[in-house]
C-alpha cells in the first residue's frame, strides 16, 4: 500500500468517524435516559416488535399480526432483512440469549453505524464515475447532508437508513457493469452483473418499494444499446439478462411464501407476484432482443435501427405468449403498475415525510430544499449541464448519471422523504462542480489575475511592514479561494445541522413513555403477543390516533384500532370527530375496544379534518395570545367526542354561550403528568398532554321527577397525577318523569389511583341524593339505589 493509499484510507476513517460522531453524540441524552431506550419516531417501536419476536420465535419474522388494525389483524408489508440483521447482530453480542434491554440497545446503535458506512458507497461511486479526489469530498460532503442524518440518528430503527445503503450498492455494481471509461468494447465482467443482481434482491429484502429504485438502472440498460457496436452488442444483452435473472431467482422464495405470494396476489408495497413478473418480463424482452438482434445483423446496419426493430419484436413476442399461456399476466401486471402511479390515500398528505419538498403545507418554501439537501441542492443543475458538456466521450456513464439524478430529484419533489437517497447524488455532483472549479481557476492563473487587480501603493507598503508569515498569507493562491468557499459552506451547513439538532427530540417525552408502561402494567393482559395464535384474538383494544398504534403495541403490549400504516382512520375518525356520545360508543363496540387514549385535538384537527372531509375549512377561529396565533375551536368542535374527553374529562363544562354534554360511559384513569403545549384562555384551562380513559358499562340509577326537568350529577375527584377536578353531567328526566343516570367512576374499591374522595351527588329539583357505586356494579352495568 503506497502513502497515497494510506493518506486516503485514512482521510475515509476520519470522515466516518465525523459522520458517526454526527449521528449519535447529539441525540445521546435523548435516546438513552434512566436505562431506558426512547426510539425516535413511531416505525422504530413496530421494527422492534418484530426484532423481539424473531429473536423470541427462532429468528421467524412476525407476519400477520392481531395486534395491527384490531380486530380484524394485519399483515405487516415491511419485508424482513432490516430485521433480521438487528435480530442476528443481538443475537451474537448476547451470546445466544439476549435480554430485550440489551436487544434495545443494539438496534438503537445500528441506523448511525449503517449510515456512517454508507459513506464508502459514495465515495467508490465519485472515484469510479468522477477521480478520486472527488470521491472523497463527495463522502465528505454526504456525511453531512441533512436528509440522509435525520433518517441514520441513533435511535431511529427504520428500514430508510438500508434503502440508501443497499441502493447505492446496487448502482455501485451496474456502474461497474457498465464497463471502465472509454470502454466499448463490450468486454465487461459477469461478476459485476451478478452482484447487481444480488444486490437488487438485498434492496428488495430491505424495502419492497425498490422498484421505485430501479427506473435508472433498467433505462440505461435500454439506452445503452444506442451506444454499443454490432461486435459488443451480444456480450452486453448477456449482462443484461444477467442481472435481472439473478434478481429474479434469489427474489422467487421470499415473494412466493410471502403472504400475498401465497394468495398470488399482486402488490408493489410488500414481495409478491409483483416483482416476479417485472423480472420476469425485463428476461423476456432482453432475451428477445437478444435473439432478434442476431437475427436482423446481417440484413440492417444501422445500430439504432436494430435496437429498435428487435425490441418492438421482443414486445410483440412477450405480448403473444402471454396471452396465449398466461392470460391473467397482462391484467396483474398492468394492475400492479397502476397501484404505482395512482393516487395514495389522502391520510399520507397529512404525514410531513410525505409533502412536497419545497412546500410548506400550501405556501411555496424554497429554504425547506434547504434544510434537508443543503445549499448545494441549487447548484446539482449546474453540475449537470457541466457534465452533460465535457464527458460526451462515456456517454452510457453521462446518461445514467443524469437519468439516476433527474428521476431521484423528481421523486425528492414530490416527497421530501427521499431527501435521505437523492442526498448521494447533491454530494457526488457538488464535489465534482467543486474541483471543475478548482481545476478551472488554477488552469487560468486566477491568483495572477487577483494579485494585479488588487496590488497598489498602499497595499505595498502595507504588507512590506507585516512578519514574513503574515506576508504569504496575504498572497493570493487558488487554494485559497478553494478553502474559502469550503470554509463558507461548512458554516451554513454547520448552521443547518445545529438547528435541526436543536428541534430535534425523540418524539416520547418522558411522561408519554411512562404512560404506555402504565397501560402494560395496569390494565388487563391480552392474549396472543409473545405467541401468535390466529385462533385466539386479543380480548379487546385501545382506540386513539394513528401515530400512537406502534407505541401501544410494543410498549403496552396491547392492540391498537388504528396504526401508522393508516389501517383503521376511519374508525379512528368516527370516534374522535363523533358529534355525540352515541356515535362514538358505536364505534367503539363495532371495534371492541375498552380504552381510549386521548391527546389535544388541536393537534390533528386539521389532519382529522382533511380525512374525514366532515368539516369546513372556516370551522374554527384564529385567538392570539402570547405572540403567536393558536387555532381556538368553535363550539361545534368543543363538543366533539375527543374535546369532550381530554378537554372536559368527560364532564359537561360550564362555558359562556355553549351548552357542552358530558358524557357517562367513560372515565379518567390515568394521564401524563406533563402538560399540553396549548393553553385555553375563557375555555377548559390547562390539561395534560395524555389521558386514559375506560370505556364501562356504568352503573345505573333509576328514579322519577317532574316531567323534563334537569338532573345534576356531581363527583369530585382527583387524578393520579394529583389534580383535583370535578365530574359532572346534566340529564333530563323524560315527558313521564322517569330517568336514568350512568356513573361512570366507582366510589369504593377502584382499581386505579384516579379516585374520588365522597360519593356521587345527584340534585333532582329541590332533593340532593348521594349515592355509594362499587367497581363491580360499574364494569357489571348494575343498578345502584340511594
């Protein structure tokens, strides 16, 4: 190994060291706190679910799960390498019987570890495409963009971290197979066609969504046919086969034991038939033009010509046989391509990952381009032009890069998300913007040009009197410049990465974590979570909003009605948006659950409000208070079913103006001792940031009155969290005078620490009754007398 060699191997493992540093020290404190692990973000919490159980269940990755979308069960479209590799590597660090607390821990250290070495993917594909001095800047630069950082944290387990390093391994190898520069002679390497292959089936395993990868790679396969003389035009279709063949057979066993393989179903988010045919077909059609191709040599001279001829030949082929031997393939596969392209569910635009990348919500935000691929993002169409002009001499090479990079940024535009892989190719084309520059300057003499411009008397006599050391400074060089313009963009990049590190928490609190251990602690157990047991269904689950399922169901161990897939917000909708008691105690006997945890509306309304298309846009007012503007409901909003429950705690408020019901088929057993952000001036006051309420029977009590009149009904409480509120609720007796009030909390025995200190008081015209009710009378529905 020569000094070069050395001093680069070295610069790699410095920039690593950087890119590691950067993706942990930050969020260390924050993740790791009381020996406990807090994941970041809501998929961590489901990968987990799956580690656990595979390590539980001898490696076996959980498929359907009652758990998800309660209670009719999911089955999870995550693929299971990502998994896997988590689970193998606890496996080996606890020698065979790893605890889930050291199992936590592992997989929290692997995104920033997956990510760091991502950073040599980068710099083999600068130094193959580009030179090596531009792979290393590109690693350099990569290391810091702000996309790729935010989805390789320690803490966040998620599969976005293996899309970008099993892609960029895959482009790596078809880069390769594409031949050195200036190469046509077609004389290229089967062992770079079968690792792409290879590859191509690890991206698969890591996420099934590959395919949305794959548009360069399988253009340029096509378009470089353009480009290959007659000679070399049978070695290349050969590679070309090659690849997807590969793809293909270690592809075959995951898609057709998959639970869609199994069905012969066809779906592009999760391995099914899907990806067979699509490889199947690329087979196909390179084996038909490679069949044609030889065929039409002879009689046509013009590459083009033969290239278009035998393809149109090889579609007309594949469109024949397929009618004829498999009928179903044309429908299935043109389904499959339509459930790409079509519109996705209206629940997805309300998540941020999914928005565009230079909007804010509906206002155009050029800095958000910023803020997740840096400054450099504007500069990627200069690179291109640059590039698209000066290497017209490796024109295949030119074509991927601009076909990889154009298809990446488009995708990026319409979802941010993709910042994280489209982020290699800004580092790949800054780098090689930066040193055309530098090149450019230092051929043109540019520290001549300055010095002339610049010198004069005064400037003479100036530095004749500064020390020697100062007076080479003050000399003017390229490199100067060069390091200048690094120094510039370090400090906007260092800017950027301080305040997304600022913003940045994981998304439990500390209150939120102890709120789901609670629930695992405090209410009854389910069946079937360690042991999937399709026969026996969970007994009951737990309604709330969707980016909380995956926290129920691994910190609670309990099934959640909706989940961040977006399984269940309908049903999620209908509760927390139902008008009155009555439609929300349908919901949530239609879908078996017995609690409900509840947070501020405030914070989904307009996210509720867009699914359920329910409500119009000028429903609610603006109230400023404390500087900024805080949206503040209109009575219609204060009285739906999620406001009565974490805003009222179930009672009917006395607000001006408004007349609330309160409700009497649930009760407050638990919330966070952290309180919500929002604060309502003239309405409900503080309140916690999470509840937990029962869903119960209620006991019941039965008496007459005068006709319509009013019955109140009282209860002081206090929290477990210390907080002394009232119960209350208002009935009217019917046109005979009869009613029937429901209690909700019992007086005596209650098996949680919300508890009340006096019995119920009920105020029936001029009499006062107090009633006793018992934990059993209310989970039983039981009649209570006076």
């Amino acid at each position: 190994m020569n000094k070069t060699r050395i001093i680069s191997f070295l610069i790699l493992i410095g920039i690593f060291a950087l890119a590691f540093s950067l993706r942990t020290i930050p969020f260390y404190s924050k993740v790791f706190i009381e020996g406990k692990v807090i994941f970041v973000d809501t998929d961590p919490y489901y990968h987990m679910r799956r580690i656990v159980y595979a390590l539980d269940h001898s490696m076996k990755v959980l498929g359907f799960d009652p758990y998800l979308n309660y209670p009719e069960g999911q089955v999870s479209f995550w693929p299971h390498l990502f998994d896997r590799i988590i689970s193998v590597s606890a496996l080996l660090i606890g020698r065979g019987a790893p605890a889930k607390e050291l199992t936590e821990r592992v997989a929290a250290w692997f995104p920033p570890l997956m990510g760091s070495l991502t950073i040599f993917l980068v710099w083999l594909i600068g130094k193959e495409l580009f030179s090596h001095k531009v792979g290393i800047l590109s690693a350099f630069l990569f290391a810091l963009q702000p996309g790729h950082l935010s989805y390789s944290t320690l803490g966040k387990v998620d599969q976005h971290v293996g899309e970008t390093f099993f892609t960029l391994l895959f482009i790596y190898f078809f880069i390769m197979t594409l031949g050195r520069k200036n190469d046509s002679t077609g004389q290229k390497n089967y062992l770079w066609a079968f690792l792409t292959g290879f590859a191509i089936y690890l991206s698969y395993l890591n996420w099934s969504g590959t395919t949305l990868y794959l548009f360069p790679v399988i253009s340029v396969m096509f378009l470089s046919l353009f480009f290959i003389n007659k000679e070399s035009l049978g070695r290349m279709l050969n590679l070309y086969i090659l690849i997807p063949l590969v793809a293909l057979l270690f592809l075959l066993y995951p898609c057709l034991t998959s639970w869609w393989g199994r069905r012969a179903l066809l779906n592009q988010k999760a391995l099914s038939y899907f990806q067979i045919y699509l490889f199947s077909f690329l087979i196909l059609f390179f084996v038909g033009v490679r069949i044609f191709s030889g065929m039409l040599k002879k009689r046509i001279q013009s590459i083009p010509k033969i290239i278009l001829s035998s393809s149109l030949l090889s579609v007309g082929l594949i469109f024949v046989f397929s009618r004829i031997f498999f009928p179903d393939f044309q429908r299935l596969f043109f389904k499959g391509v339509s459930w790409i392209t079509k519109t996705e569910n209206v629940w997805l635009t309300t998540i941020g990952e999914n928005q565009p990348l230079l909007y804010f919500g509906e206002n155009f935000s050029p800095l958000r381009a910023v803020f997740q691929l840096s400054w450099a993002f504007y500069l990627f169409p200069i690179a291109l032009l640059l590039l698209f002009f000066t290497r017209r001499k490796e024109p295949v090479r030119v074509l991927f890069l601009l076909i990889w990079t154009i298809s990446f940024c488009l995708i990026t535009l319409a979802k941010l998300r993709f910042a994280y892989i489209f982020g290699a190719n800004i580092a790949l084309l800054t780098g090689y913007l930066f040193f055309k520059c530098y090149d450019y300057l230092k051929e043109r003499r540019f520290s001549k040009i300055v010095e002339v411009r610049i010198v004069s008397e005064r400037f003479l006599a100036l530095r004749e009197r500064l020390p020697k050391f100062l007076k080479g400074i003050l000399t003017f060089k390229p490199q100067m410049i060069v390091i200048l313009i690094g120094l510039i963009f370090l400090f906007s990049h260092s800017k950027m990465l301080y305040a997304g590190f600022r913003m940045s928490r994981p998304f439990l609190s500390r209150g939120e974590y102890e709120t789901y251990i609670w629930i695992k602690e405090n209410t009854p157990k389910t069946s079937s979570y360690n042991n999937v047991d399709l026969e026996i269904k969970p007994e009951y689950g737990i309604m709330a909003f969707w980016d909380l399922g995956h926290f129920i169901e691994y910190l609670s161990e309990r099934p959640a009605t909706v989940n961040p897939y977006g399984k269940g917000v309908d049903r999620m909708c209908d509760f927390f948006l139902a008008k009155n008691e009555k439609e929300a105690n349908m919901v949530m006997e239609k879908s078996n659950c017995r609690f409900v945890i509840s947070q501020d509306l405030l914070l989904l309304v307009e996210a509720l409000r867009k699914i359920s298309l329910r409500y119009p846009e000028e429903a609610y007012r603006l109230l400023e208070y404390d500087g900024p503007l805080v949206r503040i409901p209109k009575g219609e909003y204060l009285s739906l079913m999620g406001n009565c429950l974490h805003l009222h705690d179930g009672s009917q408020p006395i607000i001006p103006d408004l007349d609330i019901p309160g409700v009497s088929q649930y009760r407050l057993i638990y919330e966070s001792p952290e309180y919500s952000d929002f604060t309502y001036f003239g309405g409900p006051g503080s309140t916690s940031r999470m509840k937990v309420f029962e869903y119960v029977k209620g006991a019941r009590y039965r008496g007459r009155t005068n006709p319509l009149e009013e019955i109140e009904i009282s209860l002081p409480l206090i929290s477990n969290a210390g907080r002394r509120f009232l119960y209350r609720n208002v009935i009217k007796a019917d046109e005979k005078g009869e009613f029937e009030v429901i209690l909700p909390y019992a007086t005596e025995n209650s098996p949680y620490q919300t508890v009340s200190e006096e019995p119920y008081k009920l105020k029936v015209g001029e009499r006062e009754i107090s009633l006793k009710v018992t934990e059993e009378e209310v989970m039983n529905g039981r009649r209570v007398k006076a």
